[in-house]
C-alpha cells in the first residue's frame, strides 16, 4: 500500500481504486434505510420510472461506495481521508445492478502547510467509474494531509 504525504503529491499525480461490484440486493438495501423511493427500492417501479428506466442506486450510495474505494485503495493519504469540503458533485448516469465501480483521483490543488503547521491542503478530483468507463460520480475533495515528519 502506497500511503502519500503532503511532500508525495503533486499537480497531475493520479490514481485508481476499486473494483467493487453492486448488486440489486445492495441498491435496495441502502436505499431502503437512506432514500426511500420507489426507482431505488422496488425494480417493477423503477422500470416504469420516466427518467430511470429501471432500478438505479441512490447518488448517495454512489457517493459511500467511491468513499469506500477512496478509503481501502492501494493508493491513499496518510492518516485517513480527512475533508474539509466537497465541490463540484455530480451524478451524471445512474449506477445499475451488476456494475463494477472503479475510482480515478487526480490532484488539481496543492498547498503549503502554514508555517510550523503540520499539515497541508490538496484539491483532488475524484472520478467513480462503471465497467464500461462511464461517468457514475464527479467530485473535488479538499484535504488535510500530514507532512513527513522532520528529524
């Protein structure tokens, strides 16, 4: 595992995590204790649905899932995934039964600690991915992140 100080990152320095596979089940479920609406948790409802067409993950199961890729990847911040603010949020195409999710970071804002302080601030666009490479989330991601240690 490759977990990156505020000295490690730079502009254009990219990553990927994942898969993680969403099942039906899983949709229904989160959806049932979080956002309660027929096109997340009933498929012949969903099916009927205008815009969906058929049973779709809540965006904020969209969003758990790439926070789980962005938290256990093989690449990742030193001392956990600590957010100051999320811009940019986006859910541009729904999130089906079967697909595999990947997440793609890219750091876009880099800066200095304050002097004497411990940690600085990076900007990182946060791309979640389905397995035929289309856009399921967007976002940017403010972080803390730890400097080395100096001794």
């Amino acid at each position: 595992m490759a977990e990156l100080y505020f000295e490690d990152l730079s502009l254009g320095l990219t990553w990927r995590s994942g898969p993680v596979m969403v099942s039906q089940a899983d949709i229904i479920a989160f959806a049932q204790s979080f956002d309660p609406q027929p096109f997340h948790t009933d498929p012949e409802a969903a099916a009927a649905h205008r815009l969906f067409r058929g049973l779709a993950a809540s965006g904020w199961h969209t969003a758990a899932l790439s926070m789980r890729l962005f938290a256990t990847g093989e690449t990742r911040p030193i001392g956990g995934i600590i957010g100051n603010g999320i811009d940019e949020l986006r859910w541009p195409r729904p999130v089906r039964p079967g697909d595999a999710l990947t997440l793609t970071c890219e750091v876009v804002e880099v800066r200095a600690p304050e002097p004497g302080k411990s940690v600085g601030w990076a900007r990182i666009r946060n791309t979640t991915t389905n397995q035929n490479g289309e856009v399921v989330q967007s976002l940017v991601v403010t972080l803390s992140i730890p400097r080395r240690a100096k001794g």
